[in-house]
C-alpha cells in the first residue's frame, strides 16, 4: 500500500538493521485517517470472506482493528496481555515472546467472545518473528472459529515469521513488507 509505505519513508525511524519506530504514527500517536484508508485496503483483499470477528493484540493493534471493523461492520476482540480481576477463569490462552518488548506474555480471549460461527479476520500492526500473530492463530483454532487470515500494517520479509506461517497455508495480507532496512541506507519495500 503505497500510502503506508510513503508514511513509513516520511515518519519512520530505523533503529540498527531490525527496529523500525513508526510510534509517531502507528502506534503510540495513531493516525486515524490512514487506519481508515488501511482498514478499507484489507476489506478490499478479504471481501466476501465473510469476516465477521476482528481479533487483535492489545495495544498497538487495538486501533487499527477498531477502524478496520467499521469497514467489515463486526465487532473486535482483542487479547489481553494477563489476566485481570475482571477476566472470567473460561477463556482461551497463548504464551507470546514479545520481539520489541524481550519478554513473554499470557494471551488471554474469553471462550464467550470467539465461537465455532466465528469468521475471524486477525489485524495487528507488526509481523517479525510471527509470535504474536502464532499466539492468535493458536487461540483461534482452539476456539473452533474459521481463521479467514491476518492483516498486517507492516511486515519485516526479512525475519522469518510471515514465511514461516504461509507455508502452513495461512493467508497473511502485509500492507507494507519491508525488505531491508538500516540507519543508513534506509528502507526498501518488497513490491
């Protein structure tokens, strides 16, 4: 998606050869009007899927997700990162390493949010590693819902994960997918 990629080219800031801080936009201050623009570009790829579940990761995706759900007109779910005192003990659960944050995370989703009727469309805002969108796809197919496939914002090709989880028949669509990257030479998409 060309206008990801020339917001990563303008905001983006690379940190060594495998960082790429896109907080000014994506992920901390969010840019509304390029999630909607985003959201409509993954209605586009996944129409008549019959998406009818959006799941994502709190907190970067949270945003994301929500605008995207206006587009497909369904609600999001999204995985807390621990249990609270408000989650019920029924739920289903994923240990996650986080690639930006080093730790590991307890995903967690209430069995009574994503059920066997479910179409689940998963929208996060990074693939590296394929942890994260691993964890969500684990607690999707626990749940007994369709995995319709994953929406991403940004994905490094150059790390593992995406090629790793296609090659298990997962449909990924990455809206920016990063070749190479470095301080100085800067960035290079895949077309």
């Amino acid at each position: 998606m060309k206008l990801l990629e020339d917001r990563i080219r303008k905001d983006g800031v690379v940190i060594g050869t495998d960082i790429l801080k896109v907080d000014s936009f994506l992920n901390h201050q969010m840019d509304v009007a390029l999630f909607q623009e985003m959201g409509k570009e993954w209605k586009r790829l996944y129409e008549g899927c019959g998406v009818n579940k959006i799941l994502t990761i709190e907190a970067s995706g949270i945003g994301m997700a929500c605008i995207a759900a206006l587009e497909f007109g369904c609600p999001v779910v999204f995985a807390k990162k621990g249990k609270s005192r408000n989650v019920s003990d029924d739920f289903y659960s994923a240990k996650v390493i986080s690639f930006t944050h080093g730790g590991t995370n307890d995903i967690l989703v209430s069995k009574a949010y994503l059920t066997p009727a479910d179409r689940v469309l998963i929208i996060d805002d990074f693939l590296a590693s394929g942890e994260a969108l691993n964890g969500l796809i684990s607690i999707v197919n626990r749940s007994g819902a369709v995995l319709v496939g994953a929406g991403i914002a940004i994905e490094k090709t150059f790390q593992s994960g995406g090629a790793e989880i296609r090659s298990r028949g997962i449909r990924i669509e990455s809206l920016a997918k990063i070749r190479t990257m470095d301080e100085q030479a800067g960035i290079e998409f895949d077309d």
